[in-house]
C-alpha cells in the first residue's frame, strides 16, 4: 500500500492512505442527518492538517496516537484544508507517542518548521477546543499561512436549539394568525380546551418525545445503528394508519413498506457496536414517530375540528413538545450549558450574534420545513411525507458520493434500489388509487343528477289530476264515449249550415 505524505495532499486527491499522530481533539458535532464528527488536528514528520472523522472511530481516538487512514479523500472547507475518511476507507490505531508535558511530540525526527508552528500556537486555546485554522498544510500553495479562517460557533447544545426553534416557530404562527385577524378580518380557528388537550396535546408531547429520546439514544449508539432502527418508523407509520383506517389493507402496501424499510437497513448497514438500551430507546423513538404522524394525519384529514391550516396546527402544537424536551434538555445539557454562559466572553459580539443568526436563521428554515410537512400530511398521507424523508435520505448519499468522495459498497447499492423501486411503486401506487378515486366521485355526482331529475318528474306527474295522466287506454275510452263541448258546437255549426244552403238551392229553383 502506497502511503503518502502530509505536505503531499492536495485538495480534491482521493484514495488517500496517510499515518499521522493526533494532535487536538475537537468537541463532536451532531449534523442535520443525526451523524456525529470530530475535527482532529493531526500532523506527520512533513506538515500538519485538519481530519474530520465521522460516528464511532473518531470517539475512539485520543491525543498522540499513531493512525492510518486508508482510503480517504481531501477538501477546503473553511479556508482550511481537511482530510475525510470515506465510506470504504479503515481508520486504525497503530501506536502510541509519549507526550511530553510542554504538548510537543517527542519524534525522531523532528521537523523544524513544525516545531516552531507548534510553539507559536501553544496558549491559542484551551486543551480540546475546535481545531485552530490558522494552521494550513505546508505544502499547499493554494493556502495562505498565517491567514485566520473561520472558526467554529462552538454551540454545542442540540436540544437547546431545538428549544429555540420551538418558541420562534410558535412566534412566527401566532404572529401570521394576527396579521390575518387585523389586516384581512378574517376569522382564525379557536379551539375549546377539551379539544385541544384530547387531540393537539397528545400529538405535540409525541413529537417532542420522539425528538428527546432520538437525541437521547445518538449519545449511546452509534449513527449506523440509529440510521437502521430509525428506518423502522415508516412501519409503525403503516401500522397505526391501518388501525385507524387512514390506509386500506393490502398486500402492496405492505411489500412497499418491507422493500423500503429492508432497502433502507441495507443502504446504511456496516458493522457496528450493538447497546442494548440504546437501540430500546431508538425504537422508541420510531414507535412515538409514527404515533406523532398518524395522529396528524387523523386531525388534518378526519376530524371536524377544522385544522385545515398547518399554521394552526404549529400554533397550537409547539408549546406542547416543550413539555417533554425541557426535562430531556436539563438533564443532558443543563450543566455544560451553565458552564457555558458562565465561560463565555461576552466582549465578543461578533460571536455572539453569528451564533444568534445562526440559531434564528435554521428556525426558520425549519418553520417553513414544517409547513411544508403539515401540507404533505392534509393532501397525501403521513406515510407518503415518511418516504419521501427516505428520499432525502438517497439524494443526501447520492451527493456525499459525488462530491465529498465517500464510498458506497455493493450492499449500500442493491439497498438503494431497493428503495428506489419501494417508492417507484408506491408513487405509481398513488397515482392510480387518486384516478380511481376521482372516477368513482364523477360517477356518484352523475349517479346523484340523474336521480335527482327522475325523482322531479315523478313529483311533477303525481300532481297532476287524474285526467290528464298518461293512460292510454283511458284516453281512448274517454275519445271512443264522450266528445267536448267543442266538438259539439262545430257538428251543430256545420249542420245549420247544411240546412241554410239546402233552403237557399230550393228557393231559386
């Protein structure tokens, strides 16, 4: 195996096989997709560079031990360039270097200008902080040494901004229920507290379970297995819609659901560690999921409440998912979260209002995210808005694939197709039951005209009097017995003039 040198990376370069000690460990990140990575601050006797390292290998790794990494792939981000370790790539600990207690690297080979980037950067921040950018590869001539990037927020408190969003999100729809109620006079919806504690509450406290324990359960498992136990919502989806008769039974239907859910596990499925009470609380976390939808589902669609509106569905829902977040919250993040505010420099405004924007900003996104959720729900159904979350999932790998150099095996790629025919089938699935569905109302409208005018004829003929009904053989009795009045008076009239005309004949004879 050909291995290459630190100063030798450049950005864009795959298959990259490199050893190198590590240096700084950075706090985790959880992304948007549930995934945890650590930025590692690593160097080799040439240079030093970034390494972002993604779920379980990179909670493994300490400060002075010996790596190899296989197969990986570089690229700038933050101005800085970063080594990634692909889907296919091996991260293993080979050794272990003795540090020394002033932090330098006792190498046998020392180099001198990374020596003395070392003692220039000593004191820059406290021991595990995010990885100082101002250190760039030597052998880049794209990077300008000494240039600071842009550093970490260093908010590291999900739930708290989950927290924030939930308030902001219930904001936004009470202030749009306002500006409705004050500039266009209309009407909003007002629910009786026994409804909203019988239909709205059990929703917004499954909702904000579901998101608890799923942040809950990414701190003791690792993000392969949370990704394999959290594709078994969209069957708890399905279970629930038939128990409440939002879906109808059938056989496709359920081959749909097993396809993408089996497609699923074997698009993310790689070994892993398995915790038991870590992978119970996940699957909790599916079965509250599917709860939360199906219930939406039922009030959108079923109810007579009138919840028609997504905006009146978040306005009424987002304090209730505080309920179950706040306690989940103190418990996992109170502590480092004082910690935090106590620590924090309150000069820099700067950092402050970029993190203030940041949290803000992803609030709405997430407001307009969830619009859009509770739309899906009104219109289609609550298991059509989880399949198409598994397509975000595939275009999410798809990208990754394409252009940050991960790599998808042969079992990542029979599981996304797999999904891909699961959903196929499932669109041409709803396109046709939404055809026949719209035969049948046609049918039952013209059905319900045509009934309508038969039973206006029989109300019109059952007015009329008797003479007049149409009975053949009555009027032909009537014409062959009885004659009119009229009748009468043309036989009389033509009569008299029979005899006039005969009188007249006589007298001129």
């Amino acid at each position: 195996m050909e291995y290459v040198l630190i100063k030798d990376i450049r950005p864009g370069q795959k298959n990259i096989n490199v050893v190198f000690i590590v240096l700084e460990v950075g706090h985790p990140t959880i992304t948007k997709e549930n995934r945890e990575v650590r930025t590692f601050k690593v160097a080799d006797s040439t240079a030093c560079m970034n390494v972002s390292i993604w779920d379980e290998p990179g909670q493994l790794l300490v400060p002075g031990d010996i790596v190899r990494l296989t197969k990986g792939y570089a690229s700038v981000w933050r101005q800085c360039l970063t080594l990634y370790s692909g889907k296919n790539g091996d991260i293993q600990k080979i050794g272990e270097f003795c540090m020394v207690i002033n932090e330098q690297l006792n190498m046998s080979e020392p180099n001198p200008a990374l020596a003395q980037q070392m003692i220039n950067q000593s004191g820059s921040g406290p021991p595990g902080s995010n990885i100082n950018n101002t250190i760039t590869n030597n052998g880049n001539a794209n990077n300008i040494t000494g240039q600071p990037g842009r550093q970490p927020l260093g908010f590291h408190f999900p739930l708290v901004v989950v927290i924030c969003h939930l308030l902001i999100k219930f904001l936004f729809s009470a202030s749009i229920r306002c500006i409705k109620t004050c500039w266009k006079k209309q009407q909003q919806l007002k629910l009786p507290l026994q409804s909203i504690i019988g239909m709205v509450m059990p929703i917004g406290i499954a909702s904000g379970l579901d998101i608890g324990l799923s942040n809950w359960a990414i701190s003791l498992i690792t993000m392969s297995l949370y990704t394999m136990t959290k594709s078994t919502s969209i069957i708890f989806i399905l279970g629930f819609a038939l128990f409440l008769k939002l879906e109808k039974k059938s056989w496709t239907l359920s081959c749909i659901v097993v396809m993408i859910s089996g497609g699923l596990f074997m698009f993310t499925y790689k070994s892993t560690q398995f915790e038991v009470f870590g992978f119970v609380i996940c699957l909790l976390a599916s079965f509250l999921s599917g709860i939360r939808w199906t219930m939406t589902q039922l009030v959108m669609q079923k109810s007579k409440l009138g919840m028609k509106s997504p905006i009146d569905m978040m306005y009424y829902m987002q304090l209730w998912m505080l309920l179950p977040i706040v306690p989940v919250m103190i418990w996992f993040e109170g502590s480092h979260l004082y910690n935090s505010f106590k620590n924090t420099d309150w000069n820099d405004v700067q950092t402050i209002t970029m993190t203030i924007i940041a949290v803000f900003g992803s609030a709405i996104i997430a407001f307009h995210m969830e619009v859009m959720e509770f739309l899906v729900v009104t219109y289609t159904s609550s298991l059509t808005l989880s399949i198409i979350g598994i397509i975000k999932e595939i275009f999410i790998l798809i990208l990754a694939v394409e252009w940050e150099g991960d790599q998808m095996s042969h079992l990542n790629f029979v599981g996304l197709l797999m999904c891909l025919c699961g959903i196929t089938i499932h669109t041409i699935q709803k396109a046709l039951s939404n055809r026949n569905k719209k035969a049948e109302n046609l049918e039952l409208q013209v059905n319900s005209l045509s009934s309508n005018n038969f039973k206006t004829e029989e109300v019109i003929d059952t007015n009329l009097p008797l003479l007049t009904q149409k009975s053949t053989s009555l009027t032909n009795l009537l014409n062959a017995e009885f004659s009119s009045d009229e009748d009468d008076t043309v036989k009389h009239g033509e009569n008299s003039t029979q005899i006039l005309s005969n009188i007249l004949q006589r007298r001129e004879q």
